[in-house]
C-alpha cells in the first residue's frame, strides 16, 4: 500500500465509510485535533517519568485511536466494523484522577504551566484536549457524536491536569502559584 493516493491533492478527503468530504470539514478538524493530541501525548509518554503515568498514557493513547477512528466515520454500518470505545474507560480515568489527587496537596489556587517539561507538556496537551472537545461539540451539533466519546474527552481533559501536577510532585517541584499583581 502506498502512502500517498494522490486522491487528496485537490482539498478533499475520504472518511471511514468511503464519502469524501474538503479536508476543512468539521469531521476532518475533530479527528485531526485528536490526532494532534496523541502526538502530544506520546511526545510525553517518552520523558522521563513514572512507568505507571507511561501505563496509563499508553492506554489513552489507544483510546483515543478508537476515537479517532470513530470521529473518522460518517456511516450507518460504520460503527459496526470499529473498535468501540467502552463507557468503563471513563470510571477509570476518574480513579485514576482520584488516586493521583490523593496524593497531591490542595488546590488552593491557580497555577501558571511549567516547572518541569513534563509537565508543561500535560499542560500543552491540555489545552489540544480542550481544543479536541470544542470542536467534537461543534460536530454534534450537526451530526451526532456518540455522548460517551464527549464526556471521555472532558475527563481527560482533568486527568491531564491532575498529572501535570502529580509530576511536579514526583519530582519534588513546587507548583507555581499564579498570584495576580492587584497593585501594579
């Protein structure tokens, strides 16, 4: 199979299911921001951290092939033929979100990304999560996007914040406390 079809030079592209759509299509944006978001995330999944965030990493970077995948198809029948993103794998991004805060102090108060690289990279891939929900909602409005697929990505969202944080904490980094300057 070759890498290149040449059937996308002229601004469209097949989705899942064979219609083809412009490759600005609202669809095309959903799965290519989550495919943003796992490069991010597996640029992260290579540094120097715990084997058990590496674990855990690695497990949403499936999910979130299952997603894409999902986000790809615009067909009835489609989905019969695709992974399936289980509804369990929600409830366990929420235990881990609960182990790891466990372990961390308080938040008390805002923090400004950075510290380690680490973890201003969960911070990065953050935000492209944030990004990815925006627009799946933006999908749905048009064309339905299985409910279960927005809430995942909405709690990852958190798990990637709690980590960024958990890794400070690994490596015994204080957070930076963002202390707005009321008296400038």
């Amino acid at each position: 199979m070759k890498i290149y079809t040449k059937t996308g030079d002229f601004g469209t592209t097949a989705l899942i299911g064979g219609k083809r759509v412009p490759k600005n299509h609202i669809r095309i944006e959903a799965y290519g921001t989550a495919d943003e978001l796992i490069s991010n995330l597996a640029h992260l999944r290579d540094h120097d951290i715990k084997e058990e965030h590496k674990k855990t990493l690695f497990e949403i970077l499936e999910d979130l092939m299952v997603v894409s995948s999902i986000l790809a198809s615009d067909c009835i029948d489609c989905y019969d033929n695709l992974p399936k993103l289980s509804e369990i794998r929600i409830v366990q991004i929420e235990a881990e979100i609960d182990r790891l805060s466990a372990a961390l102090p308080e938040l008390k108060y805002f923090v400004i990304p950075g510290g380690h690289v680490a973890s201003s990279l969960c911070h990065v891939a953050r935000t492209i999560c944030r990004r990815t929900e925006r627009i799946v909602l933006s999908l749905h409005e048009v064309d339905a996007v299985p409910k279960h697929i927005m809430v995942y990505i909405n709690r990852l969202s958190d798990y990637l914040f709690v980590l960024a944080r958990a890794i400070l904490y690994d490596f015994q980094i204080d957070e930076i406390k963002w202390k707005p300057g009321l008296d400038k």
